[in-house]
C-alpha cells in the first residue's frame, strides 16, 4: 500500500511538472499578441491613429489558440497571418466588443461563420500578403450586422457572391485596391443594388479596358438606373479601350485618375459620366484648350496632369471652360535637364479664377511674375497656394510679386534659386509659409524678406549660405518656424558664428522652431538678448561641433525639444543638457567624440519624456551609473550605436514610466536581468543588432523575450534564433540559445530525478535511524525544545519557578500528598516550591511538553523511585528527560529518592537508572518512624541549597 501511494505521488508530480511546461508554451504563443492602450507607438496598422484599446497580433497560425489570453472587451484587433491562414467558425465570437478588425494574409478559407458574434465591428479591412497576385477565396460577411466600412485589398472578387454587398445591411464605404479586375461588370453588377453605400473607391492599375457593364451572369437584366453614391473615386491605369457609357451608372465622380492612350477628352466622353469634380490624368500631348473643354462639359474644379508636350495658345473664347477650375498642377515628364519654358502669362490668363497652382519640372523666367503684375494682375489675386517645385528660375528679381495679395503659402522647392533680389516679396502681405528648401542661396540681405511681416514659417535648409546681414529677419515679427542652413561662411572663419539676436534685431516673441546647420564645419551660437518667447521652443542644430554662448538665456529655458547633430555642443565647457532644464525631448548624435562633457547632468532633466543617443561613448563617461537617474518621466529610451558593454539595474532604476526602449548595438554587451526589473511599464522593446558575451548572467533574456505577454518585443539581425555570443577568447563565436541551454538551464526531468532520489535516500535513513535510535531523538528533541524555550523566557521572568520538580508514579501519589508536601513546601525559610504533575501541569498541553516544561523550570528533579516508578512509562520519560538535561548542564540537578528496597534484578532492566545508582549517591526512605525527621532535614537542605542562584 505505501509503495501504491509513493507511485501516486510521482506521477501527480510528474503531471504537475507536465503543467508547468504546457503554460511554457502557451505564453510564448500568447506573446504573438501586444496589448496598446492607444496607438501611439504601435509600429503596426496605422490604420488605428487615434484609437484606444488595441491589440496587434503577428505570425498568427490559429487564430482561436493564439489569442486564447487576450482580454474579450477589445475594441481595436490587428492581425497578420503567417503564410496561408484558414478563418475557422467561431474564430473571433467571443470578442462581441470589437469595433475596427483589420487581418492581413494570404487566407485560403473565411466561412461566414468565422464572423460569428461580432455584432459590433464596424470596420473591416482584409488585406492580402501576397504581392505577385490575388488571393483568391470566398468572402462572406452577411455575419456582420453593424458594418459600415469595408476595405479589400489584393483578393480577387472572382469567388464573391453576386449579392456579397448586399448582404451588408448597413454598408456606406466600400474600398477596393488591386483586386485583379478584368471586367468593371465584376464592381458594377455588385453595386446595383446597395442603397446604402456612400462612399465608394477603386484602385486597379492593371485595369486598361472600360466595357458596358453584361449582369447576365448575376441574374440582373438592366443596370441603366444610375447609381446613388455619394463619393466614387476611380484610380485605373492605362486606358487602351473604352466602350461608351461603359461608367454611365456612376453619373459623377469626385476624383478621376487614369493615363490617356492618346486623347484624353474621348476618352472622357466615352466613360459616360455628367460630373467629374478632380480629374488626374497623364497625356503625351496636352493642348489646354482641351482642360477647358473637359472643365466646362464635367464642371470640374481641380485637374492634375503629367505632359510631354504642351501647348498653351490663347484662341477666343479659350478661357469660358477652365473659369471653373480652381485648382491645377501641372507636371512636365521628363527624367533628364528641364528644358521646357512655361508662358506664365498664358497659364493665368487662361485659368484666370485659381486659389491653388502645382508646377513641377518646368523651365520659369526669372522675371514672369513681375511681368505678369505688369499685364494681367487680376488674374492672381484670388491665388492662396503656389508650388513651384523642381523647376529652373535661377533668380527671384525685385518687386517679382506685388499683384499676389492673397497668396498664403509659396514654394520653391529644388528650383535652382540662387539670387533673391532686395524686396522680391513686396506686396505679399498676407504670405504665412515660404518654403526655400535645397537651392542654391548664398547671400541673405536686410532687405531680403521685405514687407513679409505675416511670415510664420522661413525654409532655408540646404542652400550654402557664406552670408547674413545683420536684421535680414527683422521683417519677421510672427515667425514661429525657422530653418536655417547649411551655413558655409568664409573658410578664414575656423567657426561659424550665428548671433540670433543680430540676425533678427531682436528675437520674434512666437518662435517655436529653429533648425541651423553648418554642416560639417563647427558652430559658434550667440544668444544675445534675453527674450522671453510666448510658446516653447524646439530647437535642432546639426554642425561639426557647437560651442554655444549666453547659457543661462531665457531661449534655452524655454527649449522642451533638442535634436542634436554634432560631436558634442557644450556651454561653458559643460555639455548643454545643464542649461535646458525644461526639455521634453532630447535627441544627441554624436561621433564617439571625447569632449562632448559629462552626459550625467542629463539626470536633471526630470521633465524628459524621450531620450535618443546615438554614437555615444559611455565607456568615457565617469558617471554613467546615474546618467538616468531621476528620469522618473522618461517614457522613450533610444541608445543607438553607443558603445555600452554593461546594463544593468543601477541605469534603469528611476525608469518606471518606461514604455518603449529601443537598442541598436554594434559592441558586444551584458545585459543583466536587473536592468528589465525596474521597467515595470514597458510595452515595447526593440533590439537590433545584438551581440552578447557568452554569460549565464545574460541567459534570462531567452525566457524573458518569449515569455513576457505584456511586451511586444521586435528582434532583428539578427533575429532571437540567430543570436550570437562572444566566447572568453574574444574572437570565437556561438549560437546563444544552445549556449543558454547547455550552461545556464537545468534539466527539469533529472531535477526531477535527482531530487526523487534524495528524498528517497533521506526517507530511508530516517527510517532506519528512527528505528534503531529512534528512542534518542525523541527525548533530545524535547530537551532541546524545553531549553530553548525556557532560554526565551529569562529576558522577561527568573529562571526557575519552581525549586524542584517531583518525578513519581501516580499510584505513590498518597505518599506525596501526606510526606513530601508538608516536610518540603511547608518547612522554612527558605521554603521550597514543588512542581507536581497533577497540580502544576497546563490544563490542555501536550504531557510531554508539559514535563519538559517543568523540568526546565525547576532547579532541579527530585525522583521518587518505586515499582511503581519503574512500571510507568511517564516515569521512564520523565527520568530520560532529567538524564539529558544532566548531561548538558553538568550540574546537580538530580536526585534520586528510593521509597522501597528494589532488588538489583529489577534494576538492570532499567540501565539509566542502574548507571545513577553506581554513580550518584541517592536516599532511602527509612522505614523506621524515628529516622524520618533525620530524613527530611536532610532532603530539604540539599534541595534549599543554593536557592539564590
């Protein structure tokens, strides 16, 4: 029967350790899934901006396992199957709270019933992975009863019922990209008749014939009634042919999109359609009058198209049609030198009513606009927004702009702009963006930027400025947003000096931007002034290295973004964190620079919600221990390419508001388990280019990377299978995993077996030991019981509350009633104090404890011995203990009172009592009368003695 029970044990224990490895593995498949409060951060679905409670799930197989420990009351779910996944019934039933799904993957089967119980999705999107063609299986959505917006991307609708749209009771968008359609029956047919629909989009590249819808195949005889949407945008590639009327059932489009085979106005008239409101289209040949003809005939507003060749001739009555344009780009295709002169002139005669103007790519005299003013200002003055982009002007002249009053936004983006002539922009009073980017300015002049005085945002950056005059930007009193660079004064300067005071005459109270580079030369930066700023500042400089001067100004307080692109920028000779207390965010790219000064004052910044260093060297910092400490708001934590080859607690213990860190590695590093316990906030974790030391102290990251649900973790070169460590010689390398397991994990089954056979070692000594000197330990261990727990109570009382502890038979009890208690307790002073079992012992303790107890508490053990005595098992018990604790104490504490002659016979069976009777002298009770008083005086001075003690 006990070898049945130890078997029942093993194997309840083996199902037990069987348990443990099955959660194993259910965590790692539940850490496919990470839980995102909102979506800032989620580095998947930008579908989700602005959505709270999200779950983004990858390599998913299973859909019901994998996200088996996800919470029911999701409202966001992302999921992206690994290779072909199936959609079994049921699959998503018990998320009834859901509201937006998106799934991306190749799906090889998605049974209505895999919709089952989500009665509140509104939103769906089904996106293919399959990029060469379209997946092609039976959709069904009938099981959604709150859709109202459905996404397909990449699946072929060939396997679609024909009413699959229909049976979306409430459907209102419809977006459909690259389904791989031959045939716009396949769209139209479905579409006849939904009446809900509002918006509807398709983009299909492939898609070059436009033929009148045949619904022969969908059971519908007539699709003539034009369709109710609200919304229809169509983006179609190149059109080789189209029948007439072959989109009549749509009547309007809000957005066109196609190439033209060769005329684009038959073509436009063939789709059959009354309204097109923007049109995007690319010809070989444009001939304007042709905009105009399509303006007029769909009233379209916006046209943006992509020429060869224009031709901008005036003819009567050219400009009735594009009255109704308000908006236009146009493109020159061209990939080589720009080589194609625009008529300024022509193009705003003829499109005389725009608020918005595109040019890219085209050649642009520098004196156009002027001459334009000149000729035809009425023409522009209604124009908020002109781009001029990738074009060649080479100058902007004097006065180039005084007929555009209205114009808000000007761009001249890579246009070739070397010289802007002394008020240039005069008469643009209502300018708020001008964007200069990547030209070729050199020199900047007080009377530049005239007359901008609503100028909020200035685009300089990557134009070789060798010069600025003092107050070139006092014009700018509202600017909020400057960019400036690169600087690339004149070599005899070893650093560029840029004193912003100087340069604005006084620094623009809203100022909330400022980027300025010199590129790869160094950079002295004067404050000046002490101007308070109305907003906060972010502030980004990238140079060689920056030297900045006025520390304690105001504009570095008022800094809550830094970006930092240099070997070092110091103050002072103190790295500029010191300085910028209020800073939210800082960003410091470094070269592995010296004198960069000590990053440690970082942990000052308590205000810091991100932190990015790149190229840094901690291995010369002698402070690094404590660089993030106090960073107590610190939420992002970015060390990219920074030579670090030790993390552990002492960076990360004031980081319990951390949710992302970010770790691009190029040095060999230990990362000790430490350093992740701090983080009790981290959702997000990414290593990239990780290299280890072959150390146990490294080896929970295996674990901790699988097993850890509430972080999303993302690995890459190399991935967590192929990660490598160095080995002692620093040159060797291994697979870490397989050196984790070899050196740094047990073996659960010889745990297992090894701890079973110890125990079974041990349980068999005790046995045995029990069995053979079992009766030593017993009274040992109430001894030693009994002594410590007397030990405990000399703090508080005297050591003994008794003088003598009577050991006797309860058949002699009479005995000791009627002699020992009145020649003892009663004789003195000194009078004694008897300790008798069934007078002193605790009502409900155990017996033994109560005799150990007792014989701890008196001075000493009187035994009274008889047959009586010599019957009685509490009597062998009681003299064992006394035995014992003579034996510790050495001293004499018992004593052995015989009440009647006992043969030796009797006594040898008893040899602990034999061994006192040999060794210590012991009384008789004289059965003569007369010779008890000379008895009692003498028992009673041996146990009065040393009564004091």
């Amino acid at each position: 029967m006990k070898i049945t029970d130890e078997l029942k044990m093993v194997i309840l224990f083996a199902l037990f350790i069987l348990f443990l490895k099955t959660s194993y593995v259910c965590s790692w498949l539940a850490g496919k899934c990470v839980f995102y409060s909102d979506a800032e951060g989620l580095t998947i679905a930008p579908f989700y901006a602005g959505q709270t409670n999200i779950v983004g799930c990858v390599s998913v197989t299973d859909i019901k396992e994998d996200l088996r420990g996800l919470p029911e009351n999701i409202l966001n779910l992302y999921i992206e199957m690994d290779l072909h996944g199936v959609l079994v019934p049921n699959s998503l039933s018990r998320f009834g709270s859901l509201e937006n799904l998106e799934i991306v993957g190749c799906l090889s089967e998605v049974p209505a019933e895999a919709f089952n119980g989500l009665t509140n999705v509104s939103s769906l999107t089904i996106t293919s992975s399959n990029l060469e063609k379209c997946c092609e299986v039976a959709l069904d959505f009938s099981r959604l009863p709150s859709l109202t917006s459905l996404s397909i991307l990449e699946y072929s609708l060939s396997l679609l019922e024909a009413n699959v749209f229909e049976k979306i009771a409430h459907l209102q968008n419809l977006f459909l990209y690259n389904v791989c359609l031959k045939d716009m029956s396949e769209i139209l047919c479905r579409l006849i008749n939904i009446r809900s629909l509002k918006h509807f989009s398709l983009s299909e590249d492939l898609l070059n014939r436009l033929q009148n819808p045949n619904c022969t195949g969908f059971n519908i005889s007539d699709i003539s009634t034009e369709f109710n949407i609200k919304e229809v945008q169509l983006h179609l590639g190149k059109l080789e042919h189209v029948d007439e009327g072959a989109l009549k059932v749509f009547g309007k489009l809000s957005g066109f999109q196609f190439l033209s085979n060769t005329d684009f106005l038959t073509d436009l008239s063939l789709i059959g359609v009354h309204n097109i409101r923007t049109l995007n289209f690319m010809v070989d040949v444009l001939n304007v009058r042709d905009l105009c003809v399509a303006a007029k005939t769909y009233s379209t507003e916006t046209i943006f198209v992509s020429y060869k060749l224009i031709n901008l001739s005036l003819t009567p009555n050219i400009s009735d049609g594009c009255k109704y344009i308000t908006a236009i780009g146009l493109s020159f295709d061209i990939c080589g030198e720009i080589v194609n002169l625009l008529d300024v002139n022509s193009l705003f005669q003829i499109f005389s009513n725009l608020t918005f103007v595109t040019i890219f790519k085209h050649v642009l005299r520098s004196n156009d606009f002027q001459s334009l003013c000149a000729s035809f200002p009425q023409t522009v003055k209604q124009l908020t927004v002109m781009i001029l982009k990738k074009n060649k002007i080479d100058k902007i002249v004097s006065h180039q702009f005084m007929c555009f009053p209205n114009l808000e936004t000007l761009n001249f983006t890579s246009s070739k702009i070397s010289v802007i002539e002394d008020f240039a922009f005069i008469g643009m009073k209502k300018l708020k963006e001008l964007n200069l980017y990547k030209n070729k300015i050199s020199s900047i002049h007080q009377h530049t930027f005239s007359g901008l005085h609503e100028l909020m945002v200035l685009n300089l950056q990557e134009n070789p400025i060798i010069y600025i005059e003092a107050k070139s930007f006092g014009h700018f009193i509202n600017l909020s947003s400057l960019l400036l660079g690169d600087l690339n004064f004149l070599p005899n300067m070893s650093l560029i000096k840029l004193n912003l005071s100087d340069i604005f005459g006084g620094i623009p109270y809203n100022l909330s931007n400022v980027f300025i580079s010199s590129g790869q030369r160094p950079m002295h930066l004067v404050i000046g002034g002490n101007t308070t700023l109305t907003n906060r500042l972010n502030l980004h400089i990238k140079s060689q290295y920056v030297i900045v001067e006025d520390c304690n100004s105001l504009l570095l307080t008022s800094v809550i973004t830094l970006q930092i692109n240099a070997a070092y920028m110091i103050c002072e000779n103190e790295f500029i964190g010191k300085y910028i207390p209020s800073v939210v965010s800082l960003e410091f790219q470094s070269v592995f620079a010296d004198n960069i000064g000590d990053l440690s004052v970082i942990n000052q910044l308590v205000h810091l919600k991100t932190l990015n260093l790149r190229n840094i060297d901690f291995t010369n910092q002698p402070n690094v221990a404590i660089m993030f400490h106090n960073l107590t708001k610190l939420e992002t934590l970015i060390l990219a390419n920074c030579r670090i080859f030790f993390l552990d607690g002492s960076l990360t213990k004031d980081l319990k508001a951390l949710t992302k860190l970010v770790l691009y590695q190029k040095d060999t590093v230990n990362i000790l388990q430490t350093f992740a316990d701090h983080l009790t906030h981290l959702q997000f974790v990414h290593f990239e280019g990780l290299g280890l030391y072959c150390s146990c102290d490294n080896a929970w990251l295996v674990s901790w990377l699988k097993d850890n649900r509430k972080v999303e973790v993302v690995m890459l070169n190399p991935s967590m299978h192929d990660l490598q460590c160095l080995i002692d010689n620093e040159v060797d390398q291994l697979n870490f995993i397989s050196y984790a397991k070899e050196n740094c994990s047990l073996d659960l089954e010889f745990v297992f077996f090894a701890c079973s056979s110890v125990f079974l070692c041990i349980f068999i000594v005790v046995v045995l030991m029990y069995k053979f000197v079992g009766q030593y330990f017993k009274p040992f261990y109430h001894i030693a019981s009994g002594w410590f727990r007397e030990a405990l109570r000399m703090k508080e009382k005297p050591q003994y509350r008794y003088d003598v502890f009577a050991s006797y038979s309860g058949k002699d009890e009479h005995w000791v009633i009627e002699e020992l208690l009145p020649n003892l307790e009663q004789r003195g002073p000194p009078f004694l104090s008897l300790c008798l079992h069934s007078r002193d012992f605790q009502l409900g303790h155990d017996i033994v404890e109560n005799i150990t107890d007792s014989i701890y508490a008196s001075r000493r053990t009187l035994c009274l011995v008889s047959r009586n005595y010599l019957d009685s098992n509490w009597c062998s018990l009681e003299m064992q203990l006394a035995t014992y604790r003579l034996q510790v104490e050495h001293r004499d504490i018992l004593i052995l009172v015989f009440l009647e002659t006992i043969p030796s016979r009797l006594l040898s069976s008893h040899h602990r009592l034999a061994r006192l009777v040999k060794t210590k002298t012991y009384l008789d009770w004289p059965q003569d009368p007369e010779m008890h008083e000379a008895f009692w005086d003498r028992l009673w001075c041996k146990l009065s003695s040393n009564k004091a003690n």
